[in-house]
C-alpha cells in the first residue's frame, strides 16, 4: 500500500529575513512559523539558545524584552556594529523587540515548546451525522496549551501559533481496470474538537499524531487511533457494452459497437440489440435494484431485478429508460440509514427496414459478389432463390449472410434469378401485431 500525503508539515528554518537582514537562532534547535508580528521562533529548550540580528552596514541597537501584557525592559545596547546577539532568557515564553538606530523596530517571540502540554486522548467517528452518506465527523479529544504571543504591545490583543497534525486513513476510490483500491492518505489540520471528513467507500481507522513541531524536532509524538469504522457510504460505476453482430456488414444502423464504457448514457442500435451493463459498485453496497421503464420518470418497471449486473436482449422498437439504484442496506431494514446512488440510461432500439439490391457481381474482387438484404432490426428472416424454370437453386434463414451465386458448388450462369423474402422487424403495426415483409422480384446474377 502507497502513502499519499495532500499536505505537508512547514518546513525548518532557522532564520528569518527583515529589513534586508535577518534573524537566526544558534545553540538549539529552532523552527520558525507565520506570524502576525515580525518573526516567530518555536525553540526546542532555550539552554545555550542565541538569538542574532545581523545587518550589512553598522546599527546602534537596543534589546528589549516584554511579556504577553506588553511589559517591557531594556536588556542590552550596542553601538555601531552590524551584528547584534543575545541569550535567550529562561522562559517559557517571551518576546524581544529590537530597535535600531532610532529608526526601525523588529518584534521577535520565543516560546520554549518543551515546557507546552501536548496530551492527545481519544478520536472517535461519528457516522450519526445528518448527511453520513456524504461527511462523518471526527470528534477529538485533545489537550493542547496554547502558545499566545502579544501582538506589538497589544494587551488586549493577543495571537497564538498554530499548532498543525496529521490525520491518516485508508481512502479507498475507484481506479479503471482495477477496481476499489485502498491507499493511506495523510492530510495536515489544524487543532480542532470536530473534523468533519468526506465519508469513506470502504472500512479504515483514523490516526492522529503532532504537532508539527515535535516532527520537526524528531521527538517521539503522541499518536492516539480510532476504533475501526465500517464503511456506509456507496457509489458506482457501470459499465455498458452494446454487443453488434460484426459480420453483419449489410445491417444498417445495428449501433456502435461499445466495450466496457462508462461514459456512454445513451445505447441504441437494431433488434435484437444486446446490452450487457456491469456494475461496479463500492464495498460497502449491497443491494441493487434495475427498473426499466418506457417512462423517464421510472413510475412503473417492465422489468424490475436484484441482479448486480444487467444483461438484456431487446427486440421490440421503443426508446427505454434504465434506472439502477444501488444501496448498503434494503428496504427492509432501515430506510432512514441507508446510503443510495443511482445511475440511468436511454436505450433506443431502432424501426425495421429491409432493402434487397436488384445486380450482384460474384467475381471474386471483394466488392457486391453476394446477393443480400440490407435489413435493420428484423428479428425473423427466409430468403429464396429461382432460376428462371422457376427451380429453386438457393435457401437461406439468416439476414447476415447471402447467396454467393454458385449452384451446387459451382458457378451459376449469368443472367435473371427471381427470389421471395420473407421476414418480420422487431416493430408494431397501428393494430399491434409484428410489421412482416414479402418481397418478391428478380435480381440480375453479372459476372
């Protein structure tokens, strides 16, 4: 199984570029994060922890440093130099502010993250949620001190870092030629009591593990699994193949012919046309209902089966409609916790027609050596051929295939031959019968 990971951890800096300058931390190990003041540092412990300032040209610079009410005092000054360091104080959070030359102020907060409780209890899913065929939600319990930081002297106003985790899980999709497939998937989100996440088509666990700094930092994170969740939420992909008589070469509008197809929504062709629609639908369905109707809104079934799949001859000319639902649980059971989705289809099954050519050429070039109908949608068919003293020299029942102009083996002389056709199209007449065909005439055998 491949991990896929949609979002990433912020990545470790240890400086941070202002004014054409920058910042840096040296003597530990040291992250840096978006703020709304100037630089953010998360240290991991401040022991031998520097903070520098350095510039290209030379500064006098005064260090400041002030607490989350805005308190401040001055902690050190230095005069024309273009580098500027001082030690990290013992706390486990603080902030220094920077002026230089009289002219220019940098904020800077330092929070020591090993002194922040970090505790993360329990995950568990809800799937009792009002839209659980779409969305579950993950309720987490988690204990999280948050890291505060005064925003420029603004006492009232205060700011805090955003403490980042990652959630995995199975997530399981529907790949072509393949199936359901599962792959873990990792996502980055950020510190909440309700996650609400797209429901799964098939059964996995959620895991929680962070922050982001305690991976960046390579310490051991606290990681805390849900219960395993069973899968309720369906969807489904079919497959519809129209299978075309391929040697019928003299059958007009019999359909294209269509492999495995999901895109396809309209299926039409001659009678008898075949329809074979697989269904794939995800692991968690279980019950499958196809209604076909001669009615697009499906208020009454011809047909109405169970079947996973659905496979159908048709031989009558109409348009149908095909609706298949697919769900996790029955009616039967419980309606009101179900999860169902549905797909439909338009099959057209095209009118009879029979035309019969009156020359044939049977020289072996490929081109008109048979004597055949052109025909759409007949579904019963007799052909015969006379010569002239009216004895009959050729027979045959399938609208396919024809007369290759030899009798008995060998080739017949040139000239008239009379036939009689019989057949019957797949469609109704005004008073609901079968639409039949007799023709009869001669066709003129030219080598």
């Amino acid at each position: 199984m491949r991990k896929f990971v949609l979002l990433l951890f912020m990545a470790v800096f240890v400086s941070v570029e202002l004014f054409g300058a920058e910042f840096s931390i040296s003597g530990t190990d040291a992250v840096g994060t978006e703020s709304t003041i100037d630089t953010i540092f998360v240290v991991n412990g401040t022991e031998n922890g520097v903070l520098h300032f350095q510039m290209p040209e030379s500064h006098d610079y005064n260090w400041y440093k002030y607490d989350i009410d805005g308190t401040s005092s001055l902690i050190k000054s230095e005069t024309n130099v273009t580098e500027t360091s001082i030690d990290l104080e013992d706390e486990k959070s603080i902030g220094y502010k920077l002026d230089i030359s009289g002219n220019k102020s940098a904020w800077v907060w330092v929070f020591d993250y090993k002194r922040y409780q970090l505790l993360l209890d329990t995950i568990i899913v809800n799937g009792e949620v009002e839209d659980r065929c779409s969305y579950i939600q993950l309720n987490i319990n988690m204990d999280v001190e948050p890291m505060e930081y005064d925003t420029i002297g603004q006492i009232t106003m205060h700011d805090e870092v955003e403490r980042l985790f990652e959630l995995s899980y199975d997530s399981t999709y529907y790949s072509k030629g393949s199936g359901y497939v599962s792959e873990e998937v990792t996502r980055v989100i950020p510190e909440l009591s309700d996650y609400t996440i797209e429901s799964p088509l098939g059964d996995t666990q959620y895991s929680l593990t962070g922050d982001q700094f305690a991976k960046v930092f390579e310490e051991e994170p606290p990681v805390i699994v849900s219960e395993p969740f069973k899968a309720i939420a369906v969807e489904v992909h079919l497959d519809a193949t129209v299978r075309i008589r391929e040697n019928a070469k003299n059958e007009n509008e019999k359909g294209d012919p269509i492999e495995p197809d999901e895109t396809k929504t309209l299926l039409k062709g001659s009678a008898p046309l075949n329809i074979e629609i697989i269904n794939n639908a995800s692991p968690a369905s279980f019950f499958y209902t196809w209604c076909l109707s001669n009615e697009r809104e499906f208020e009454d079934c011809i047909i109405q089966t169970t079947d996973k799949d659905f496979r159908y001859t048709f031989t009558e000319k109409a348009t149908y409609y095909l609706r298949v639902q697919v769900s996790n649980s029955s009616v039967t059971e419980d309606p009101e916790i179900g999860c169902t989705k549905e797909a439909t289809y338009t099959i057209e099954v095209l009118e009879s027609a029979l035309d019969i050519p009156n020359i044939f050429t049977p020289n072996g070039d490929g081109k008109n050596d048979e004597f055949k109908v052109a025909y759409k949608s007949i579904i019963k068919f007799n052909a015969s051929v006379y010569n002239i003293w009216g004895k009959l020299v050729y027979q045959w029942d399938d609208p396919t295939t024809g007369w290759n102009g030899n009798i008995g083996g060998k080739p017949a002389a040139e000239g008239a031959y009379m036939y009689i056709i019989e057949a019957t199209g797949d469609d109704l007449d005004d008073k609901g019968n079968r639409i039949k065909y007799y023709k009869k005439g001669t066709v003129n055998l030219i080598r």
